[in-house]
C-alpha cells in the first residue's frame, strides 16, 4: 500500500485539528513541516513525531517524497503558493477562503488543470456529522422540498476556549490580508460553503454589513444580514451574524454559536452545535408531523469535521474521484461571499449567475 506523504505549511493553531485527521493513518504521514516561525515548526515536528522540518517553503517543495501540500496560511498568501505547489507536481490542499477574488480563483484552478493535480479547497463543516445527517434527511425527503435556510453567527466568550493572541488574529482584520472581514469572509465562507452544499448554487443576494469595535482602532464587520435566493424555484436564506463579545458559551475551540434551521413544506431541521455549545438543545432535530425528536448523531464535536474531511481527501488521492470544494465548487462558494460584500458596499442587489458542478 502507498503511503501518501503530507507537508504542512503553516503551524499555527488549527494546524491540531488538521493533524488529527493523519494520526493513526496507515495511508498517509505527516513527514514535514514548514513555517517562517521555525521555533513553533520545530515544536511541532517533536510533538508529532515529525522530522523534517523546514523554514523555506521553495526549498520545501524539492523534497521529491511530498505528496501533498496543506497550506494553512493567510488567505492573501493561497493563491502564489498554491499555484508554486502545483507547478512543483504537489496535490494542495489550501484553507477557506479559496482566495482573495475570482481572479485569483481562475488562476488557481488553471493551474491545478495544467498540472493534472488535485486541488481542494479545506472545507470542514460540510464533514460536520450533524451537517452531514441533515442533509441526508434533505435528500430522503424527511420536510418535503426545502423553501427556507437560516443560519446564526454569534461570537462569545468562554473559560475552556482556546487562547488566541491578538497578535494571530491582526492579518484577518487587514482587509488587504484577510479579504472582507474577519466575520464575513472568513469565518462566514463556511456558512456560504454550508448554504451552497444543503441548497444549491445562489442567484441573488442582498447584504448589509456594519462594524463594531472590537479594540480601540480595531472593528469587527458585525452586526450583519445577508439574504440570498437560491436557484430553483421558492428557495431563499437568511445568515446573520452578531457581535456578542461578553455571551458565554461552552467550547473548547473558538467560542463561536453556529446555528442552522432548514424549514421544508412538512418539516423542520435545527442543527444547534459545531464550535461552541449555547442552547442546551441536541445537536440534531427533527419537527415534523406535529413531533420534535432528536436525531441520534453519535458525533458532534468539531474536530470530528476535521477527521471527515482530511479522510475524505485521502481517500480521493488513493483511490481516485473528485473532491468535495474542488477549485469550481470553491470559487462558486468565493463568488457568493463576494456578492455580499459588495451588496452591503453599494447598498443594492447583487445578481450572480452561478452553475452547480457536477
């Protein structure tokens, strides 16, 4: 059996839970890992058994035994080094968001054509298990045909939460690094990803999007509403976020609340967990024919979603097929989060005229 061999770049904090994914594998090894901190790298490499390790990611990328490259990276840095790891005869695997714009997203999937690698957009919480059922009872027809997707974001706080330095967070709210915002673009694509996964590809979209002090001189783009009408007939979607800095939750990863209610002509589904605990309501639930029951999900943690979709990659590079967020899907996805950017900016409709892969 061939043993595909992974290089991180980038060590920075989500880095634990996408380790997780190759721990135990007998089909895939970590075997370097790259970050310009190569104190952080080298204590990483100990941690996990790891022995190459690496400061400079061209010198990284003549290391003929690497497979595939996951860049967990700044979004303004996906696009160079994806297209340098392709060229370099690497599968990629490159964090949410795909890119900073549509142009850097063509540029990225030209390359991955060019090259005859695979090139996936990471994309955990459509691998969430509560995500994944709920979409199963979609496809069963458990509510009928689905007319409504709403979706909730709100930030906390939290004792068990990870400790992240404001110093980590400063390249997500430069917009010239981090895109459109630390809420919205960043965190928000998964919700888009989510949205395009349950319902399909979006044709309209209207936003607004304001912005709340998050330090003196530091605003976060929070409160917002986005609405977006999907293609197909009588589908639409709401996905708020709010800026709730004091509201405590229970988590052990970003103390984020990530609700979702899909409401069908004979039926509802709540997904009520993923980052963070808020609600003490099951992670899964089903109204319908006048009952409320909770769907049995035997795994609901987050990183259970990094598991998934590291696994399912894996899979594909050993066993061939399509990624889940290949460069189309993703940039559909990335074309989506836009429109509501520039809804919010020019204060009217924005009009998208997406296809869904298949």
């Amino acid at each position: 059996m061939k043993i595909l061999k992974v290089a991180f770049v980038g060590c920075g904090r989500i880095s634990d839970l996408h380790q997780i994914g190759y721990q135990d594998r007998e089909d895939a090894q970590i075997v370097a890992l790259c970050d310009v901190n190569e104190k952080n790298a080298r204590a990483k490499a100990k941690l996990w058994g790891v022995s190459q390790v690496y400061r400079d990611f061209n010198e990284m990328l003549k290391n003929p035994e690497i497979d595939l490259v996951e860049l967990l990276v700044p979004h303004y840095l996906h696009c160079e080094m994806t297209i340098q790891a392709l060229k370099a005869g690497k599968h990629v695997s490159v964090q949410k968001p795909m890119a900073m714009n549509l142009e850097e997203a063509d540029r990225m999937i030209a390359a991955a054509n060019a090259s005859g690698k695979v090139l996936r957009i990471y994309e955990n919480f459509v691998f969430y298990p509560p995500n994944v059922k709920a979409k199963e009872l979609l496809k069963n027809g458990e509510i009928g045909e689905p007319q409504i997707l709403r979706m909730h974001v709100s930030n906390g706080k939290s004792k068990t939460q990870w400790k992240v330095p404001l110093s980590a967070w400063a390249w997500r709210i430069n917009e010239k690094t981090g895109g459109g915002g630390p809420l919205v673009f960043d965190h928000g694509y998964h919700l888009f990803s989510l949205a395009y996964d349950l319902m399909g590809p979006v044709k309209r979209v209207n936003a607004w999007i304001d912005k709340s002090m998050y330090a003196p001189g530091i605003y976060i783009d929070a409160p917002a509403v986005i609405m977006f009408q999907f293609q197909g007939k009588n589908k639409y979607g709401t996905l708020d976020f709010a800026y709730t800095p004091n509201l405590v939750m229970d988590s052990i990863y970003y103390s984020d609340d990530d609700r979702v209610e899909i409401i069908g002509e004979r039926g509802v589904i709540i997904i009520n967990r993923c980052t963070a605990k808020t609600l003490d309501y099951p992670p899964l639930v089903l109204f319908k024919d006048g009952v409320t029951r909770e769907v049995p999900v035997e795994r609901y943690e987050w990183h259970d979603s990094f598991i998934d979709c590291t696994a399912h990659l894996i899979n594909v590079l050993n066993h061939g097929g399509n990624p889940r967020l290949d460069g189309r899907t993703a940039k559909n996805v990335l074309e989506f989060s836009i429109a509501a950017h520039e809804s919010s900016k020019r204060n009217h409709e924005v009009v998208i005229d997406q296809k869904p892969v298949v």
